[in-house]
C-alpha cells in the first residue's frame, strides 16, 4: 500500500499524511507507544523458536491482520470524533477499506495511537487488553503454522502462551464464557449495528477470519494443505466483501460455529477469542450509543471491560456456550 495514498484518503482522521506514514513504519514490538494503561506495562511475546512463523508462511494473511487494526482504530476513532460518523462509516470509509486497504494491506504494523488518538487517550486500558489478546492470536498461528512440530509439542507450546498471556491479569480476557445479555442486553447495546449495518458486518468478517485461520491450520499435515488451507479461509473472506453486506455474518462468529477444531482443542482461548470480540462490540457500541452521554463513555467502557475480565459477571457454563453455539444461523459465519 503506498503510504501517501493512504495519506491522501484519510488526512481528515489522522491529521495529515505524514502521521499515516509513521504508522506504517512503526515496528511491531515498538507499536503503541504512549498507549500503555494506566498501571500497566507493555510486555512483548514469550520467546520461542516458532515465533514470527505465521508471518514467515503466510504473508498476504498477516498482513490482512495490520489492516484489521486500522479497521478498529478507525471505527472508534470516527465514533468518538464525528457527528457525521454514521455516514462516514458506511461510505467512503468503507468503501475504502474493502476496495482498498484489504486489496493491498500495509506490509508492518500500524500504530493506533497515530490512526485514533483521541479513542487511545480515552481508554487506553482496553487498548492494552486488545493488544494483548491479539498477541495471543499470532502466538497461537505461530505455534500452527511452524514447520516440522509433532501435534504433542504443538500443544505443549500453546499451553505455554496460553498461560503466558494469562499471566497478566490486569490485561488478560476471562476464560469462562460470558452470557450475550453482557453484550446485547445493555441499554446501549445494538446501537451501532443498527447505525453502520455494513461496518459492523465488516468486522464480524474480520472476526471470522481470525477464527476460522485455526482450523486451517490445525487441519493441515504438510505445507501444501497448510498453504492451500489458508489460501481457502483468505478466498472466503474476500467473498464475504463482494456484493457487502449481503456474504457477511449476520451474527457474531462465535468460536464453537467458525473453528470448532480449536474450540475443541484449546477451549480457554477459544473462550477468550470470544470474550474479545464481544467487548470489540460493546466498544462500538458505547461510543454509538446517545444513551450514554460524552462525558460518561470512558466509564462505561472500563466497566464493561472489568466485566469481561473477571470470572463471575455474567457466566455460564461451558455446555451453554456450546449450546449457544447451535442455535445460531449456520451461514452467520461462513457466508459465502
């Protein structure tokens, strides 16, 4: 992606060119600077010879993955600054995304305190929260996606990050799976959803690439069927935007429905996958909400994020999710 062009695009939200351009060559372990919560500490990965492997494989889908955190940025950035906002997100901004950044994702990470300041400075403990959960992501594909791993090692290994990004407790997403009245029975939840049909149903894709990467790889056996499985989940994202929104999920992919595999195999970070994306919701959610006033989002953001944090608010049992899991639309997350 050309640094100017996206520059060019967005100058409106990131305050010039130049402010995208060092997004663009912010390193990753570097990223976010600024961001760090309040009382918190930035942590990197937990060192092991499969790290970077997923990076090393399957570059076109890493890089979706940079482009997946503009998308987020963006959106809460546009929400929390914008009286325009519903229009901006359904339109160019959208237009922009699927058309262009996702055609031609950026080649490093983007820096979120340069792509939305202001929803950074906001809530700059969730930031953490999200950063961390999307660390445990790439750690997982790089578990997977290295080459030559007996199935025991593989697991051993996913123990370990597991455990690591667990480890901190001021940042890590419970691993008991949460009620959806946590995330759709608030007074301001649906609000966005209902304001930006078609960005919402952007990011549900987002979630269900993420999720559906696991089976893939847990699935291949050698690096062709690694490749080809991969190359088949990226194929069907790509499906998902043409003709949008009508090929997006019309519910929130939930682990059990999008990578049953690893929803069997590792349901703790399943769990925690989940717990992730419905606080991605609720963020959206607040910030769209008039419900909750300007001056009191930041408090209800951190309350919900407690909540998807500690292991009591709105529990339910492992069946239940599973169960919840059935009843959903089987298309919601693989549309084609």
């Amino acid at each position: 992606m050309n640094m100017s062009s996206i520059g060019a695009v967005h100058e409106r939200h990131v305050r010039g060119a130049r402010g995208i351009a060092c997004a663009l060559l912010i390193s990753l372990v570097g990223c976010a600077r600024g961001t760090v919560a309040r009382g918190a500490f930035e942590q990197t990965y937990l060192v092991a010879e499969h790290n970077w492997a997923f990076r090393s494989h399957f570059p076109q889908a890493d890089r979706l993955l940079y482009a997946f955190d503009y998308g987020h940025a963006i959106l809460y950035q546009t929400l929390l600054t914008r009286p325009d906002a519903a229009a901006r997100l359904e339109g160019p901004e959208f237009t922009f995304i699927t058309q262009r950044l996702l055609r031609h994702p950026p080649t490093v990470p983007l820096d979120e305190a340069t792509v939305g300041p202001e929803y950074v400075q906001l809530i700059p403990e969730v930031v953490q929260m999200f950063g961390w959960a999307h660390m445990l992501h790439r750690q997982l594909y790089d578990v997977w996606a290295a080459w030559g791993l007996t199935d025991m090692q593989r697991d051993s290994a996913a123990a370990r990050v597991i455990a690591y990004y667990r480890s901190r407790r001021d940042l890590a997403f419970s691993a008991r799976p949460k009620s959806m009245a946590l995330m759709e029975g608030q007074p301001y939840s649906l609000a966005f959803r209902r304001q930006d049909p078609k960005f919402n149903g952007l990011l549900w894709s987002y979630h269900w690439f993420q999720l559906a990467l696991y089976d893939a790889l847990i699935t291949g056996r050698t690096e062709h069927q690694l490749q080809a499985g991969v190359d088949s989940v990226t194929a069907r994202f790509f499906a998902m935007l043409d003709d949008a929104p009508a090929h997006m999920p019309a519910e929130m992919p939930i682990a059990p429905t999008s990578a049953p595999l690893f929803a069997d195999r590792y349901p703790e970070a399943a769990i925690i996958f989940d717990n992730l994306h419905a606080l991605h919701d609720v963020v959206s959610d607040i910030l769209a909400s008039p419900k909750v006033p300007r001056a009191q989002k930041r408090a209800a953001i951190l309350a919900a994020a407690a909540a998807y944090r500690d292991d009591t608010t709105a529990v339910i049992s492992v069946q239940e999710w599973r169960d919840m899991a059935k009843t959903m639309d089987p298309g919601a997350s693989d549309r084609r």
